[in-house]
C-alpha cells in the first residue's frame, strides 16, 4: 500500500539500507538465478502478516518499537545484503539477476490503524481484501522489481503487525522465514550483529548443479503458456475473488495421531501389505485431511482432482546442499486423484495413500520428471479439474519469529487468496499441531468449517 485510506493512516514511507559493508558481511552484491528460481519469475510475490500483542500507547509504539525494529533490520541487512536489491534483466543478459547497487534499501511503509487488532488476528473467516491494508506491494515494471518490501502498521494499545510482500523468484519460503528468525534475533539482541550458523545464508550458486538443463525449460515454460513478454517481469494478473475468505484451522498433535490410526486401519483393511506397511507422515495426514474437507466442500463433478506441493531439494539433492543455502530451492509435485473416490467414507485414507506414495517417490530422485512440471500443470487447469496446492510448511517455525516482545499471537499466509493454497505452518502453543489457512468463497465457509469439525469425531480408530 502506499496511500492512506479509512483503515489505515501512513505515518512514513521510507527506505531502509544495509549498514555500511563490513568484512565480515557474507552476502553478495548480485547473484544469478539457478533453475530453481527462473520456475517463479512473475509469479505474484509471497505476503504474509505477523501480528503481535503489545497493548501500549501510540507514543510508545513509535518511540519504543519503530526504532528497535529499523535499526536490526538495517543490520540484518549487512547479512541479506540481496534483499535490498532488485530483480533486473539487463538487455545483455539471457535470463534476470538478482543485483543490488549502492544506495538500494528495503522500502518501509509505516502505518497506524483503529480496526480491530484481534478481529484481524484470529482464527475466524475474514474476507481477505480487509488484510490487504496492512502489506506492502512490490512495483513491477517489465525490467526490474523489488526483491522485497515491508509494512509496519501500529494498532494503538492493541499491538503492531509486520507485513511482507516478497518476490518468490528471489528466495522460497525456507529462505525468507530465515530472514525473519535472522532480523527478529538481532532486534531481541538488541542489535547484535552476530548470526547463528542456521542463521547465516550461503549464496554460492555453484553447489547448484544442471545437468538436464532445467533452466533453459523453465525459462521458455511460461511465455509459450501465458502468451507474456518472453523478457517481461511484470507479476501474472492473479486477481482473487471479491468475496475471498480467510480463515484458520487447528489440528492438534492428538488429532493427527488419532487421523494417522485410522488412516492405517482402513489402509489395513482394503489395500495390499506393501501400502500397509507404509506409515503416513504429519504432512501426508494433514494434507489429506484439508484437501478432502475441501473437495466436499465443493461438490465437485469432474471426475479428477489435483494437488500440488513443493519439496525442499536441500537435502534431497546429489550430493546435499546446505540448509541455510539462500534463493529457491524446491521443486514441485503433482498429484492425481478420483473426485467421487475422495468424497466416500475412506476418502482421508485414499487422499493420505496417494500423497504417501508420491512423498515415497522422491527417493528414485528429487527431480525425476521436473522438466515436465510446468507442462503437467497447465494441461490440469486446461482440464478444468480442481487443483489446489499447499503453501507454507511448519518446518519454517514461523511462531518462533520473537522480536522481543513475544511469539506472534498470528501469522497469516495473505497471498493465498489469489492461488487458491490452503497453508500449513506450525502452531502458535508449539506442542506439535499443524496451523491450516484456507481460503474460501463466502457461501463455502460455513460448510467447510463444519466438514472439519465433524471429521475429527469420524476419523477415530473406536476400540470394540
């Protein structure tokens, strides 16, 4: 955002750069793009909102907390030094680098509010427009585009929220969540520069390897489906609907256990010994559960169904690469189901086996069948199927993201709004459970929330 409106009143906009370059910064000044990274050129940028309680006044807020979180963003800068650059595709080039010059910065919008800071925060549906207020947005043009943007919005004796829009061509979620631990730790520091090991990025992108030439099919994939400049970095128009709902969903440790035994019961039951003696993961659990609740929700009548998720090729890949590495580093997969199959009394079980088995997969190579992914996915939306994917992980721990003054009493997944992802994260109250963000249209809500309450009783192994 970049003009008051009635929800919102700019107090500031202003730039944040890096402190001044040390010899003992890590980060470079510009950095080619890997396979990894050409697959997310123009998709829209990655928003989400942190909230946190602080029931201080507004002189408080501006005195107390703008001052603490500018200067350790500035400082954990010097360490993301890429992140104040931008995405440009100079004329010479064959494919955008991420290049940072001196005198770029980070742009911070700072903003106050009188809407209801915990309406706004909690877990019931709200439509998505009304959180818009409260992020950033990165300006395109078809050469350059912000890596990244900023908002801080004080709620006066409610609290403050940190928004982020973020270009997913640059980095992936595992990367900008280290980003936010990285600033956070340093803020709560008090501005001690120092960062742990698994919070210092590495940038070399020679550890990325191409041997299939993924690069050159990524990088043709797009424009041939989409009809864009072949040169152009302007965002796709992704629009989400007027009446787009936002809501939020719990499982807990004790309801993914108890899903998971009735998920192996039923496998038990009706499939062969090999599937049997698989054992579904949190994420395959999770998953099915959400993606089940929202085919009934649905009511569809294509006989398909589709599902895509994104793998962390970190530590999948020949030889490994480090787990603070910085940029992209995920793949994509697609799933493939029967609609009628997933909406019967089994259908978690069928849904959690063919996730399983594609999670199974991976072992037989990260990246077997990538050059087709692109292609795979627009032939399912030209199929007119519904396809859903997953965003987030609660890998990422974005709870633990404290600045000092306490865990985020919320951090919402905004942008899902336009891709139609349901989200994962990890749980406010860090006792195991799994955060699920879904978006909705108006007339859905109500019975996607009762699905999902009433699934819990059902998906229960009862003793005889």
């Amino acid at each position: 955002m970049a003009q008051s409106n009635p929800v919102v009143k700019v107090l500031d906009v202003c730039k944040v750069a890096p402190m001044p370059h040390t010899q003992n910064s890590t980060a470079q000044t510009s950095l080619p793009l890997t396979f990894f990274d050409v697959q997310w050129l123009r998709f829209p940028p990655t928003q989400r909102l942190f909230f946190y309680k602080f029931p201080y006044s507004e002189t408080t807020l501006i005195d107390t907390i703008l001052p603490k979180l500018k200067h350790s963003l500035s400082i954990t800068l010097q360490h993301y030094i890429p992140l104040a650059g931008n995405l440009a595709w100079p004329l010479e080039s064959g494919k955008p680098i991420v290049q940072y010059n001196e005198g770029d910065a980070v742009s911070l919008t700072v903003a106050e509010s009188k809407a209801n800071f915990y309406q706004l925060s909690g877990n019931s549906f709200r439509e998505a427009k009304e959180l818009h207020h409260f992020l950033p947005y990165l300006l395109a043009s078809q050469t350059r585009v912000p890596a990244m943007a900023l908002q801080i919005t004080l709620f006066p004796n409610a609290g403050f929220c940190i928004g982020y829009a973020a270009n997913h061509a640059v980095f992936d979620g595992k990367s900008i969540a280290m980003f936010m631990h990285s600033w956070a730790s340093i803020c709560k520091r008090d501005g001690e520069s120092t960062l742990s090991r698994e919070l210092t990025p590495i940038y070399d992108r020679t550890i990325v390897k191409d041997p299939s030439d993924l690069e050159e099919a990524y990088l043709n994939g797009w424009p041939a489906d989409n009809g864009a400049n072949d040169r152009s970095l302007e965002f796709q128009d992704m629009k989400a609907p007027p009446d787009a709902m936002l809501g939020t969903f719990q499982l807990t440790k004790a309801n993914i256990e108890s899903i998971k035994k009735w998920v192996e019961a039923k496998w038990q039951e009706k499939h062969t010994e090999e599937q049997a003696l698989i054992h579904p993961s949190t994420f395959a659990i999770t998953s099915a559960y959400t993606w089940v609740c929202l085919i009934k929700t649905r009511k569809l009548t294509t006989k398909k169904v589709h599902l895509v998720f994104s793998v962390d090729c970190r530590a999948r890949l020949e030889p490994p690469i480090p787990s603070t590495y910085f940029g992209n580093c995920v793949t994509g997969c697609i799933l493939d189901a029967d609609a009628n199959k997933c909406m019967e009394e089994d259908g978690v079980a069928i849904a959690a086996g063919v996730i399983a088995e594609a999670i199974r997969g991976l072992d037989d190579g990260v990246l077997k069948g990538a050059k087709e992914f692109i292609p795979n996915l627009f032939s399912r939306l030209r199929e007119g199927g519904l396809v859903i994917s997953i965003a987030g992980s609660p890998r990422f721990e974005l709870y633990k993201t404290d600045f000092g003054w306490g865990r985020p009493s919320k951090v919402e997944m905004v942008s899902i709004d336009k891709s139609g992802a349901f989200y994962l994260s990890d749980s406010r109250d860090g006792n195991g459970g799994i955060e699920i963000g879904v978006v909705l249209k108006k007339h859905e809500t109500e019975a996607f929330a009762s699905l999902f309450a009433s699934g819990l009783e059902y998906h229960q192994v009862h003793k005889s």
